[in-house]
C-alpha cells in the first residue's frame, strides 16, 4: 500500500472550486510523489491498514511514518479525543497493489459517491469538488465507468448519471443496481422496471445487479468470497421478483456475471489497443537503433590489449 500524492494542502485556499484549483483547498503539486506505506500478506490486515492510510492523508502537515500500524507512534497509541483531521477530504490517492499468481494487469479507482445537498454551509463546497473529482477520471478515454446505484432509493436521485452524460461516457458506463432485497414497492418499483427494460436511464451496455453480504456477514472469514457469492446466487434463485416479472434479466443477475462481461470487454480494450503499443516500440527501437550507431565498431583483433570501450545504458 502506498500513497500517491499529487497534490499539497494549502490552508489559505479559498474553498472555491474552479478550473484552476478544482479540489479546494489542494492545489496542484506540480509533480507526483509515491510513498511507500505498508506491504502486508494477510488479508485480515486489509482494513485497519487501509483506514490509517486514509487518515495519513487528510493530516498532511504530521509525519505519515507516525500513521502505519505496527510502527508508528499514532496507530500504536490511536488518535487523541476529540481529534479533528486537517482536511475534510484528500483527492491524493490511497493506492494498494495487489500481487499474485495468474492476476491480471488492471487499475481500479474507487471514486467518492456523488451527493447534491451538503451536512452544514461549510461543506457545501465538497458538492463541486467530489463532481469535479469524478469528472477528471469519467473522462480517461480508455476507462470503463461502473456507475453503482442503489435500488433502495429513488433512481432520478442518481446525479452521476448526468455528469456521465455531460462528458459523452455513456457508452463506456456499465450500470451496476445493489441492494436489491431493498426495493420498496409502489412507484420506485415501477421506475427500476423501466430501467431493466431500457426505457429510462438509458445505458448502451445496459445494467447489472449485485447483492453484496448484509452488515451481520463476517468480512474475515477465509471463505468469505465463497459465502457471499452462494448468498448472492440463492437471493435471486428465491426471491419472486427474480424468479417472476424480472427472470427475464436473471442472466445479468450475480457478480460472477459482471465479472464475465468485464474479462471480455477488458480483453477486447486490450486487443485495441495492440497498434498502439507497436507503434511505441517500434519508436523506441528506432531510438536505440540510434543511438547505438554513434558507437564505435568493436575490434576484430588483439581484443585483450584493446582500449577500454565506452559503455551506454538503455532504461526501457
């Protein structure tokens, strides 16, 4: 785990976005800077490290060090009472690699949610700010949006949708419906419906839903992933709605088949991609090609008594 900081905390920063400084009050850091925070093996280890790890960001003037668990001072002793963070929030990244057998090479951001109204008048500024954070990553030519929105609540409160409209995304956004066994009846109901039959909220790719493990599932089984995709599965093998009106959609029910549709779509982004990774080679063989004729020819004769030749590195 490691934090990618691009930007510095300025404490005089007007909390005002705008295009100049769109995550008040961070101001661009005019480069980029990884610091190494914690390597772990154990996936029990996970959250408490990820937690410190956010907290280490939002207090940016104290020493990061004091933050990791297992060493530093703060984790070991835990934040003092009534503890304010310097920041409300960090655009800074928490990034955490993952490492394995027969894992792919895949980035994943996982963005703040999207809110319109504010607790008090001093975080209303955040409203703009956490837009402004989902738009400098919506608009990655290259990125695959999944626009989560939950089924508990009124779809047309979903403000993501619009931000993803106004960049022209659609058709890189997969919609993904959770909470599923939450869904009221009467007109929420009804406009899900429409959504499933793509006649509202309309996505090219269209939507998938997902049940994730409910707040008494334990996260630190062994077998947790195991359990939560049984539990998911039975969900929509018994409930009515899935077994009844909405069977029509069960092939897009499950993460298991989101998983499937993203290792295709992954390979096809791959598979495009090809020309242009060839032609940067091929750049960069003609740059080494070069660079390599400016050497001299090697000596055909008397190789132990030659002069010492010079010697170029290459960084691919």
């Amino acid at each position: 785990m490691s934090l990618q900081e691009s930007y510095r905390y300025s404490a005089t920063t007007r909390r005002i976005p705008n295009k100049k400084i769109p995550f008040p009050p961070w101001v661009d850091n005019d480069g980029f800077t990884v610091k190494h925070f914690k390597t772990i093996s154990q996936k029990s280890e996970l959250e408490n490290v990820l937690r410190w790890a956010q907290i280490a960001l939002l207090n940016p003037t104290l020493d990061y060090h004091s933050f990791i668990p297992g060493t530093g001072s703060v984790a070991r002793d835990g934040l003092p009472e009534n503890f304010k963070h310097e920041a409300d929030f960090s655009p800074n990244i928490v990034a955490i690699e993952i490492s394995g057998p027969r894992l792919p090479a895949l980035s994943f951001y996982d963005l703040p949610g999207i809110f319109q109204s504010a607790a008090n008048k001093e975080e209303e500024y955040l409203i703009r700010v956490f837009e402004n954070l989902a738009r400098k990553f919506i608009k990655h030519p290259k990125a695959l949006i999944i626009c989560a929105r939950t089924m508990a609540t009124d779809p047309g409160n979903c403000r993501t949708i619009t931000l993803i409209r106004e960049e022209n995304a659609q058709k890189r956004t997969i919609g993904v419906l959770t909470m599923p066994d939450r869904l009221p009846e009467g007109s929420i109901h009804h406009d899900f419906d429409k959504i499933l039959r793509k006649e509202a909220h309309v996505l090219p790719r269209g939507y998938f839903v997902t049940k994730q493990p409910g707040p008494t599932f334990s996260l630190h089984r062994s077998d947790y992933h195991i359990q939560a995709r049984e539990e998911e599965e039975a969900f929509f093998n018994t409930d009515p709605r899935w077994t009844g009106e909405w069977e029509a959609f069960r092939n897009r029910c499950g993460t298991g088949a989101i998983q499937s549709y993203l290792s295709q779509e992954f390979a096809r982004l791959i598979v495009g991609s090809m020309p242009s990774i060839e032609t940067k080679i091929n750049s960069r063989v003609q740059f080494v090609d070069e660079q390599l004729s400016h050497l001299p020819d090697l000596p055909q004769e008397n190789v132990q008594v030659s002069t010492t030749l010079p010697m170029l590195g290459f960084l691919f």
